[in-house]
C-alpha cells in the first residue's frame, strides 16, 4: 500500500515569517453568509513564504526563474536524512558521518528544526540548524539537483549569502520550511511543486513524500464472526 506525507505547512497568520519578509493577509472578500453567491479569498505574503522553492535566480542574477525550473528537478527518489540533534550546523564532517546515497540526487535534511512546526506562534527562531558553505561544496560534488531543509533558510542566520550562492550557483533547486517531523529517515518519492510565478526568484510549494509500505495483515480466526 502507497502511503502519502505532506511535509508543507499551512499557510496562515500564525506562520512565522522571515524578519522582513510581509505578513501572511488572508481575507474572504466575498462570503456566503453575507448573501454572496460563493466565498472568495484575497491573499498577500512573500514568494520565501512557508514551504517554498528557491530558483537560482534568487541569489544568481542570470539563474534560472521559478517558472523555468525542469519538472524532473521536483519530483522523483529522494531520501530523507536524519540528522542528530546535537548538530547545530550541517558542516562537511557532519555530512561525511550521514548515510547518503549517492545514487539520489535529492536530499531532504531532517532535523529538530521541524519539532518547531508544532509551536507554530509566528515568532522568527534564529537558532534554526542550517547547511554551511563547506557541507554546501560537498553536495555540489555529488550531483545533487534538489536540496530541501525543515525551516525557512537552508543557509545560516549569520550568513545568508554563501551557502546560497553555492548551491543556487550549481543550479540547484532549494526546498525550505518542509515539516518533516512524521516522516522516518529513507528513500521516497518527492512531488514539490512551486506556484508557476513568471519570472519569480521563488514560491510557495506543496511538498508531498510517498513510499509502499507493509501492512500488517494479521489473521483473523475462522471463527471470529461467527454468531454466538
């Protein structure tokens, strides 16, 4: 039996945003109660907001645009990679320690980042656990196409530029702010696709994982049913 994760977040006001980045508005403008015909919501917030896409672009002038990303970048294998929550930085020896395949070209880190999805009390967490310019070098080096983190930056709060520039500059696609808390560590099936933005540096995205999974089918005694 194929079983399905979603590792998005609800976009909503309580989302925390990163500092700078609009507010989430969401607003009905048109609401049945009020004697319309149907319900209709106006929304405003940041292209970088809650489970989004990086394109190249957002770091690298002449980088490929949220709309120009090739599908087979978004989905296919991906494995997802526990990380210890001792590490506060994924650094090229944290990285050496992990189990990777090499044959995957996406990678979705998990660490206690994602146990903060379940505040969810829109207050910005500095001390989130992102990748550094040297683990950002290591990921290039073995070909990967897709990188996903479980908070809103896969860089750095002191150092936004570097790790950006690294991977983006490699033309790899970023996946960030993924909740990936129910998920075990191992290989899936990713399905991210981005809101289809013209020329946009990045946009939200609804992130699903799916993988077949054993069903525990124990058997019933012949008699179980019978009427007594």
């Amino acid at each position: 039996m194929k079983k399905y994760y979603d590792i998005s977040l609800p976009i909503s006001a309580a989302l925390p945003v990163w500092p700078g980045d609009p507010p989430v508005w969401k607003e009905r403008i048109q609401k049945m109660e009020d004697g319309e015909h149907a319900n209709v919501t106006a929304l405003k917030f940041g292209a970088h907001t809650g489970t989004h896409m990086d394109a190249p672009y957002h770091f690298i002038a002449d980088g490929r645009t949220i709309d120009q990303v090739a599908l087979e970048d978004l989905m296919g294998p991906a494995q997802v990679v526990q990380v210890d929550d001792s590490v506060d930085l994924i650094t090229a020896e944290v990285l050496a320690g992990l189990p990777i395949d090499r044959s995957i070209t996406k990678v979705l880190f998990k660490t206690r980042n994602s146990r903060l999805w379940a505040q969810m009390n829109a207050s910005f967490d500095t001390g989130y656990v992102a990748i550094d310019p040297s683990a950002s070098n290591v990921l290039v080096e073995l070909g990967m196409r897709l990188i996903g983190v479980d908070y809103l930056s896969v860089a750095p709060w002191n150092d936004q530029v570097t790790t950006h520039r690294i991977l983006l500059g490699a033309q790899i696609v970023l996946l960030e702010g993924l909740n990936l808390s129910a998920v075990t560590p191992g290989i899936y099936e990713l399905a991210a696709l981005p809101i289809k933005l013209h020329a946009s540096d990045g946009a939200p995205c609804r992130a699903v994982l799916s993988r077949e999974e054993k069903t525990d089918f124990r058997r019933v005694p012949a008699n179980q049913n019978r009427r007594r």
